[in-house]
C-alpha cells in the first residue's frame, strides 16, 4: 500500500467511497443524508485537487486502486479578536473501502495526515465526527484524539 497526494486518475475511485460514507451516515441520520447521495460531484472533485488549501490524499493499492482517502482543509486562526494566531489542518473526510477495513489502512491514511500536518507546522490537526457514527469515534479515539467541542441539536420538525 502507498499513501500520496490524490490525482486525477483517483476520482473515480474517491467517488465510489465518497458513496460508501454517504450510505453509513444515512444509516445513522436519514433524516439528514440521502441514501445514494455523495458530498462530491465528479467535476468538484476534479476542482479540488487543484486546491492546495484542501489537500486529499489517498491509500492505494499495488494496482494504484483507492483504498481509502483523507480530505483535509488548511484553517489559518490569525487576527483572530479571540483565538490565538494558530494554523490547523483539519479532517474533513477519512474513508477506508468497507471491504478492506481492519486492515490498518485508516490508521496509515491518519499517521500520514498527522506526519503532513506537522511538516506544515501546524499547530493541531482537528476533525467532526457524527455522533451515530459509534465505530468512526472508536477509531479515533484510539488515534490518540480527544474531544475539543461537542455540536449539540434538537430537532424541530419531523420531515414528511
């Protein structure tokens, strides 16, 4: 397995795993996600590989198939009236193919984003987590990373 920075040619196979973490939150929030939705289209997945302030990468195989992905954000805090000036590379995706899970690719896709997120001197590395998402929270949390805040909601009407 190799991690590198996701190129064109990943697309196709981020897609098909961008399908895979819609369905899991689906299971977990109907009321939220659509079943068969996917938080990328083919030609914003082609736009943000050009983004160097969102940097993907992907764990493939000896084939070059995806694996598994990590979309991350630079979060540049300086200026700020009430955060202290701090550079934060955040998670905003982490996807292993269900069918290769438990095999340590999550972990390699998350000690690589770390090992990056520490050349790129920064400060911390942060990422949301649902809260159905039990198995994701234990993943994490053997990961070393710990609660920073908690997003509360109540629910105000039912959808029909």
């Amino acid at each position: 397995m190799t991690i590198r920075k996701a190129e064109q040619k990943d697309i196709k196979g981020i897609g098909r795993l961008l399908l895979q973490v819609c369905m899991v939150h689906h299971r977990g929030r109907p009321d939220l996600f659509r079943a068969g939705g996917r938080k990328y289209t083919e030609e914003e997945l082609a736009s943000l590989l050009q983004d160097e302030e969102r940097p993907i990468f992907v764990a493939v195989d000896e084939r070059d198939q995806v694996l598994g992905y990590s979309f991350c954000i630079f979060q540049n805090h300086t200026g700020d009236t009430a955060l202290t000036d701090i550079r934060t590379l955040y998670i905003d995706d982490l996807c292993v193919d269900e069918n290769m899970r438990g095999q340590h690719i999550g972990k390699a896709l998350y000690e690589y984003v770390l090992s990056y997120a520490r050349e790129q001197e920064c400060y911390n590395l942060t990422l949301n987590v649902w809260y159905e998402n039990k198995a994701a929270m234990k993943f994490y949390e053997n990961c070393g990373l710990k609660p920073q805040k908690i997003g509360m909601e109540t629910i105000l009407s039912e959808i029909s």
